[in-house]
C-alpha cells in the first residue's frame, strides 16, 4: 500500500472547528509536524477537506 506524508505547514488559527478537527484526526498538532499514512480514501478526503494547510508528498516504503 503507497503511504503519503502530511506536514502541518499553516495554523490552524482562524478556522473552522470542523478544520481544526480534521487536521487533529490526520494526527497533526502543531504547524511544522508531519505524519506519514496509509494511501486511503479516507484520509485523501480529509487531507482535499484541509489542502489549504497541508503539504503532501508521496513516500517510497
């Protein structure tokens, strides 16, 4: 399975609480951390929800 890893790269100050939610549900707290996880469909529909925030690049396992 093909993992991707997501960095917070903006705060999430000044957002939506829904925002804010789905950016701790990728397992991101603080701007500058980053998480690697599965290729899933779930977690592409959070990270286009949150796209404005992120940065994503794909990762050799």
């Amino acid at each position: 399975m093909a993992k991707i890893k997501i960095t917070l790269v903006k705060s999430v100050i000044g957002y939506s609480e829904q925002q804010r939610k789905t950016v701790r549900s990728l397992g991101l707290t603080k701007t500058g951390r980053s998480v690697i996880q599965n290729d899933t469909p779930d977690i592409l529909g959070k990270v286009k929800k949150v796209n404005h925030l992120l940065k994503v690049e794909e990762v050799d396992s």
